[in-house]
C-alpha cells in the first residue's frame, strides 16, 4: 500500500484553506455561530470523572527521536484559543483549558502521545500536511496504522478532517471533538473533502459551534471511510467539554484507539 499523500487542485486548496482560516476569525474556537441542527441520537448521560490513578513520567510530547512499532501512537491536536493566548489560555465562558492534564491523562493510559503547541494564527493545512508527514513516518518504521490515532478537538479536529482526507488509509484512527457545524460540513462537501479511516464523531449537544458529522460521513461512504460512530453528550458546558480531559470523551477515545487492539 502507498503511503503518499495526495496533491489537491488550487480550487479545492482554496476552499480548505477558507475552513481552517475561518477558525482564525472566531471570537474563541467557534467555526459558526449559527445553532447546530438537532441530533436525535441517544444521549449519553454525564457521569462523575474518577481521580487519576497513575503517575505521569515528565516528558515533552514531540515526535519522538526513535520509533518503537509495537507502541501505540496517538496524536493530539488542541484548540484555537491555545494559538490565541499561549498557556495557559482561558476563556471567560469555559475556563482554563487544560492542555497539559489532557495529555497526561492520555499518556497514562499507555499511549505515545505526540502533540505540538501550535503558534499564533497557525496555517491547518500545514499542520495538517504536517501530521500526515508524521503519520507517514510511523507507518514506514513499521508501525501499523491500527496502532495510529489523530485526536482533534475544535480547530485541531478540522486539521485532523484534513489530515484524514491527506492520508487515504483505512485503517488508521480519528476522533474528531467540537466540529462539524452544517454550514463547515457543507463547505467541506463543496472542496470534495471526505473521511478515510475509523472516524469518532464527539460533541456535546449545547455546543453552538458544532453539529453531527453524520452528514460528512455518509458523503465518505466508498470513498475510504472503514468505520464512523458519533457520541452526543449531554454536559450541557457546550465547546467546554475540549478543556477538560472529562472521563466522558477520554474513555470513548481510549476506547476507538484500541478497538483493534487484543
């Protein structure tokens, strides 16, 4: 199978470049501020969060130096507000957004965790090319894609889209968190942008500044998408949920990381 990633024509560039610079333009993470359609799925109930009960290994989270193909990988791309304040950022509706407890808490459950804190007004299709570049590299070091997981959540979830679209293999896991309001998802239809791989949908169903990705994935069907759930929350903190490493999104991302795991 061939890894290379695929060249897109200046239309279609122009097109994705508009979804992820809009993000830009957002008083703090929203890609629209129109409200989402209605979901009717089952909800899922909000639980309480149990004490963490590791102890993370002080690391940064780079790509790492040397690749070991029987770890598993898993890539977490962050939010826009951590572009627009540094860190720590918080926002006056969500609080702080804990970066650095969300990829510990995903470190403790045994994944190599890679995660970058992007700069200011980050171009997503280089951060998108970017991690597919490093997915690639993974993959010819052996490591199989059943064992590689792109996390986005918000912005860093429209770069995850891209990177999926970039990457063509079935195999590899997506969660995308916060995303997919229906005018993004009509935008992303127009610039012929689909889904490969095993992709989770998350939100939270007061979110304003996202919606179900159904409708993108039934665009993907045949066109490299292996797998697609969504999971609607009921917190009711809205885009809130991504600043926290709530129990509610970590253990079904946990969960769809390992789904081909023994």
């Amino acid at each position: 199978m061939s890894y290379k990633i695929l060249h897109h024509q200046i239309t279609v560039f122009t097109l994705m470049t508009a979804f992820l610079i809009g993000c830009t333009n957002a008083p703090i993470e929203n890609f629209s501020t129109s409200t989402p359609a209605p979901f009717t799925k089952t909800p899922i109930v909000k639980t309480s969060v149990p004490p963490s009960t590791f102890t993370p290994e002080p690391h940064t989270y780079g790509f790492p130096d040397s690749i070991d193909p029987s770890r598993q990988y898993l890539f977490y791309l962050h939010g826009k507000i951590i572009e627009d304040q540094g860190i720590p950022a918080i926002s006056p509706d969500y609080g702080e957004y804990q970066y650095q407890e969300i990829l510990e808490t995903l470190s403790g459950y045994g994944f190599v965790v890679i995660s970058e804190q992007r700069p200011k007004n980050a171009d997503g299709m280089e951060y998108a090319r970017k991690v597919s570049e490093q997915v690639t590299a993974l993959l010819e070091a052996g490591v199989p894609p059943k064992d590689i997981t792109v996390v986005g959540a918000s912005k860093g979830a429209g770069i995850a889209i891209f990177a999926s679209h970039l990457l063509e293999n079935k195999a590899i896991n997506f969660v995308i968190m916060g995303i997919c309001h229906p005018d993004e998802v009509v935008r992303l239809k127009q610039a012929g942008v689909s889904l490969s791989g095993n992709v989770l949908s998350i939100y939270d169903s007061s979110d304003i500044y996202a919606g179900s990705c159904m409708d993108l994935f039934e665009y993907s069907e045949g066109k490299g998408l292996s797998k697609a759930d969504e999971i609607l929350l009921e917190i009711g903190s809205g885009h809130g949920i991504l600043y926290q490493p709530l129990e509610e999104w970590i253990k079904p991302t946990v969960d769809w990381a390992n789904q081909n795991t023994p």
